[in-house]
C-alpha cells in the first residue's frame, strides 16, 4: 500500500500521513478504515492485521460502512464497542457477526 489519496464510495478523499510500513504505532496513532467493496479482499491483510495492532497500543480505529464488517470478520469486534450506520447493515455485510451486545 502507498500513500496516494484515496477515494471512498462515498465520495470522501482521505490523504493518508504514511504507507503500512511507515507507521509507529502508539497510543497517538489514529487508523482510517474507508468503507469499500474491497474490504474482504486479501491483498487488505495488512492493514487489517495493524488494526490489532493500533487497538492493543490503545490507539484509535475508525472503521466506515464494510470496513465494519471486516473487523467483525478478525473477531475483533466481540469484545470492544462500536457503531456502525444501522445494525441491520452490518448484519448483512458480515455473515458472522454475533457481537449486538457490543453494538450501540
């Protein structure tokens, strides 16, 4: 992944600070997760797997439309709070979530 401005579904530009591989991750650092069809694709791996990483630092994850499903996806969402834009939608973009009572 590179540092190049990307564009959401939505139509939001986000201009990421770094690449993966740039990244110090601390208590400071604040992950973006822009919603995307793509979410589930493999070549993603990475930066879902530093999302485990931002967490356990105590850093921020911000996670938009299916980049939610994803997080379900690594289990990561059974044991933390979190939002999406209707409970329905995650249900149907993550087959396997079972997390409601987390859900607010």
């Amino acid at each position: 992944m590179d540092n190049r401005p990307i564009k959401t579904a939505g139509g939001l530009k986000i201009i990421p600070d770094c690449t993966v591989s740039e990244i110090d991750i601390s208590a400071d650092t604040v992950l973006l997760l822009a919603g995307a069809d793509t979410c589930h694709d493999k070549k993603l791996k990475d930066i879902l797997s530093l999302t485990e990483k931002v967490l356990l630092e105590n850093g921020t994850v911000v996670s938009m439309c299916a980049s939610v499903g994803a997080l379900n996806s690594l289990g990561i969402l059974a044991t933390r709070k979190h939002t999406s834009n209707a409970l329905n939608f995650l249900k149907l973009v993550s087959n396997q979530y079972v997390s409601e009572s987390n859900y607010s």
